[in-house]
C-alpha cells in the first residue's frame, strides 16, 4: 500500500466524520425542542443521534457499492460515532486541546 493511497483513504475518513458531524448537528437543531426531548441535554441527544446515524451510514454505503457488510465495519461505526459526537459538539477545540496536552510540537 503506498502513500498517496493511504493519504487518500485519509482524506476519505475526515469527509465522511465532517459530513456525519454537520448531519448530527443539523438533526439535533431539528429535534432538541420536541417535547419530549426538551428535558434532556443536548449533548445526550447528539449521541444518540450520532450511535443511530454512524452505523445506519455503514449500512447504506455498504449497500450502495455493494459491499458485504461484515461484523467489525458496524462494529467500527460505532467507535466512529464517538469521534463524529464530538466534532459535532464543538470537539475541534477539545481534540486540539489533547493535542497541545501531548506538548508535541514542531521546533
């Protein structure tokens, strides 16, 4: 496997997590005020949002390229909704406070 492909499989990821956070947010905005949502936070409702949107995506990307949909694809959906959650609740300042933590930086 060369670089560029694995840069492109890269770049592939980062649109799908993009994509998913902006689907979250939009749906969150639209559903928060239900009645019966109005009670509990916002934060728990993007993760709801975000654990049913993330494998329900799997599934028909699967579908629609005609993959065999294989256990750890949905498996990974779901660890991939965590990291769409938090992009989707402002998580670009809290990834990049982790990263600042870790004290890499350039020199």
């Amino acid at each position: 496997m060369n670089m560029e492909l694995i840069m492109q499989y890269i770049a592939y990821a980062l649109m799908a997590v993009g994509v998913l956070a902006f689907a979250v947010s939009v749906i969150v905005q639209v559903i928060k005020e239900l009645p019966g949502l109005q009670k509990i936070p916002t934060s728990v409702v993007a993760l709801a949002v975000s654990v049913i949107l993330c494998p329900l995506a799997v599934i028909i990307a699967c579908q629609y390229f005609k993959i065999v949909i294989v256990w750890y694809y949905v498996f990974a959906s779901f660890i991939a909704a965590f990291i769409v959650y938090l992009v989707a609740t402002g998580g670009w300042e809290r990834i990049k406070e982790i990263w600042n933590r870790t004290k890499y930086m350039d020199k």
